[in-house]
C-alpha cells in the first residue's frame, strides 16, 4: 500500500510540479497511462492535492470593501494592473476611471477636473456620452511657468468634447507669488463665476500628485527652494496643488493662501469626489487624502491598495 501511495503522491509532483504529460510519468514510475490519470484523481480526492484558484476580480472585490470600510469611503474601485509601474498604473486608471464616469454622469451634472498625466489618461479614455445640461469646469489653476505640460487646458477641453458642452477654464497658475494677488485675481467678476461653478460642482474629479522632482506641480516652477524643502520634508501628495501631509492636514498655510482655485474643505462636500490615483510614489499622498476624507471614491490598483490596507 505504501509503495502504491508513493507512486501515486511521485505522480501528483511530476504532473503538477513539473508539468511532466501522464505518458511520460507511466514511463517513469512504471504503470500505464489510466492508472496514471487514477493517481491523480485519488491525489485529490484524499487532500494529497489541493488546487487554489486565485480569481484577481475576487480578491479585487474584497479588498475594496475592506478599504472601503476602513476609509468610510461611498465607492471603491480596484484594477488589476499588470506591472507596478508609474506608466502602467496611469494608463489602466485613466480607462477605469473614464468607465466609471460613463456610468454615472447623468443629464444636469456639473463635472469638475483637476489636472496632471492621471487626469489626461482619464480624459483621453472618456466615450461619448449624449448627455444635456451637462457643465464641465476646471478646479484650478494650470498655467505652468516652464516648458512643462501640466494638461490642464487639453484634459477640460477632451471633458467637454465627451458629454457635449462648452469647458470653462481657468486660465491662471496654480500658484501665485502672494495671498493679496490672489484675492485680486478672485475678486475679477468672470474668474469668481468659474470659481464658483467649481464649487456647485456635485462631480469632482482629482488625483494625488508625489512630492518628487519629477511631478507636474514641482516642474511647472512654482515654488522657491524654501518651499520645495518644506514639500520634501512634510508633503505626502498634492490635491488640487495643496500639500497635505499623511495625516490630510495641509502642509503650509502660506502657501495654501496664494493657491488658486477649490479649497479641499469644499471637496469634502461633492455628491462624488473621485481621486484616481495609483503607483508606490503616491500611497503616502493618497493615504493622506483619504485620512483627511477630501474624496469619498477611490479608483486604484491592487497593488497600491494593497499598501494602503497594510498601513
């Protein structure tokens, strides 16, 4: 009996171990081919072979509803990305989250967007949607004052080419040099009209920028190197190009007063407020959005998730 239970158990590894073909296993252990395909059955019906079927849409599913829980958050959607890189992360956000706008944008919406590389695979994935009423603002300032791309004019632009309506822009920087400019610049009767369509926005679309050298927001050249050594030794992220650390909490006062365009406090309130955000560079920034309870849908891969449940 237990020369036959080690032929059978000699069988299970070759056949499932070592992808050896049942003809080839009745060669090596001397049987023939059914009492080979015999031992494989009786491994699993005694427990010597257990098989594991790991469905990535299911345990997807799960780990939402756990960071949904934990979060307090109304929606989280999770993709399976194929490799844990910044590239490859952005373009799978960008499709899923343009999904899920489909799904949801109704007749009446106000959409509000932020901008950024995530934002622009958004708004290049968007479908055409035959909505009416539908108004689409952008949530701050994009003008950058280098050569870099900050997408902000292209993202509202392809928004309001996918649910049929005219964009309203702000064409400013995200940041200006003191808080009296920016009370001046918000007093001007046509730019307080965007300001506040931003605000009545009940859809608002954002992601979480990393304070690395390589972001958008630290290309664009706003900052003085003081305030480029405060983001590195306080900032996890930027919403809306406010700095928050990993608690919420925003990072500078200062700076957060000569930011134009929607305060996080009003983020709080949209019916949706949907950060997409993903990649190892961003946890910290999208911990600490969720920490601070500016969003209340996540749309991320299930390797930043992950990190996110482990914290």
């Amino acid at each position: 009996m237990d020369d036959k239970r080690s032929k059978m158990i000699d069988a299970a590894r070759m056949y499932y171990q070592l992808d050896y073909s049942q003809q080839d296993i009745a060669k090596q252990i001397g049987v023939s081919r059914p009492t080979v395909s015999r031992f494989l059955q009786q491994a699993k019906e005694e427990g010597y072979v257990q098989i594991k079927i790991v469905d990535p849409k299911e345990n997807n599913d799960r780990l939402a509803r756990e960071i949904q829980h934990r979060f307090g958050l109304k929606s989280v959607v999770i993709v399976s990305v194929p490799k844990y890189e910044d590239a490859v992360v952005k373009k799978y956000l960008g499709e899923a989250a343009a999904n899920y706008l489909d799904d949801i944008v109704k007749d009446g919406d106000v959409i509000a967007a932020t901008w950024g590389t995530t934002l622009y695979e958004v708004a290049l994935n968007l479908k055409d949607k035959h909505v009416r009423d539908v108004k689409v603002v952008q949530l701050n300032g994009g003008v950058s004052h280098s050569e870099t791309n900050t997408y902000a004019f292209e993202i509202i632009n392809l928004f309001g080419k996918a649910f049929h309506t005219v964009p309203y822009f702000i064409h400013l920087p995200a940041i200006v040099d003191h808080p009296i400019v920016k009370q001046t610049i918000e007093r001007d009767r046509h730019i307080r009209n965007i300001l506040e369509l931003g605000k009545k926005s009940n859809i608002a679309i954002v992601t979480v920028g990393a304070p690395t050298d390589d972001s958008v927001l630290i290309k664009a050249n706003y900052f003085s190197e003081t305030e480029l050594n405060l983001i590195a030794e306080k900032g996890a992220g930027d919403i809306c190009s406010r700095y928050i650390d990993v608690e919420g909490m925003i990072c500078s006062e200062e700076l957060d007063q000569r930011t134009i365009g929607v305060d996080l406090e009003e983020l709080k309130r949209k019916e949706r407020s949907i950060l997409v955000a993903g990649g190892i560079r961003k946890v910290d920034g999208i911990y600490g959005a969720l920490r601070g309870r500016y969003t209340n849908v996540l749309i991320t891969d299930q390797f930043t998730a992950k990190y996110l449940m482990e914290r």
